[in-house]
C-alpha cells in the first residue's frame, strides 16, 4: 500500500429503482411495458454548481469526509424522483463513514488519483475511472 497520501474527488450516486407492477403474471410470450414518466428537467451542471448540503456533526471520534457536499440530481433539484447524484471532494487521509442506504444503490466513481475502499472484507486500491458499486442494505 502506498503511503503517500493523497487527494480525490469522489462522485457518490445513489440509485433508487423504479417499481413496475403488471396486471398479471408475466409470460416470456408476451413483452413487458414499463411506462416511466418523469416530471423532471433536464440538467446541465458545472463542477460548482448543485445543492450545497452540510453534514451533521458526529458525536464520536470517527472524521467525516467532508463537511459538505453538493447533490447535483435530486427530487429538489430537478425532479428526479430515480436518481440522487452528489459530488464529495474527499481531502487527503478523509475517509467516508460507514453508513447504509437501506433502499437505494450506490456508486462511488472515482475522479482522480487512488483511493482505498473496504467493502465487506474486501479491501483494494481504486485509481482514477474505477468504481465501488455498493448494493442497498449493504
């Protein structure tokens, strides 16, 4: 493991899925249709841009990744009632707290640099382009 430390910026997006119900039981004869509509706007977003959120403060000694961070797609911000996705600039040696979504997905992409990410009882170095898929309930 490398020692040297060293500053990323995390993308995280948590992913709730859409529910789809048939009006019986589904045969491979006859296709499914999902009618999705969305009462959303499209978005085009600089790297500054989105709602700015703090985070609470924690009462144990664990050190938060950041104070804030900015969610770029969101029921507030567009409409989207599917997809949450934030960005998180992580500062040298920050770590992100151990936390579960107990319905959405998550995605981690990594923007710059390397990082190292547990998950369960894996643990691996992730460079610039990787990605942590973080199933719900996890």
């Amino acid at each position: 493991m490398n020692s040297r430390t060293v500053s990323t910026a995390v993308v995280a997006i948590a992913i709730v899925a859409a529910r789809a119900a048939t009006a019986g039981p589904r045969s491979d004869s006859i296709p499914l249709k999902l009618e999705v509509r969305c009462e959303c706007s499209s978005l085009l977003l600089e790297r500054d841009e989105g709602e700015l959120r703090t985070r609470r403060i924690h009462t144990d000694s664990s050190s938060p990744a950041s104070s804030q961070f900015t969610l770029k797609v969101s029921p507030k911000n567009n409409g989207s009632q599917h997809l949450v996705a934030g960005m998180e600039v992580l500062a040298p040696g920050a770590t992100l707290p151990k936390h579960r979504h107990l319905v959405q997905d998550e995605i981690l992409l990594i923007e710059s640099e390397r990082r190292t990410y547990w998950l369960g009882d894996e643990e691996r170095d992730l460079h610039a382009g990787g990605l942590v898929f973080i199933p719900a309930n996890t």
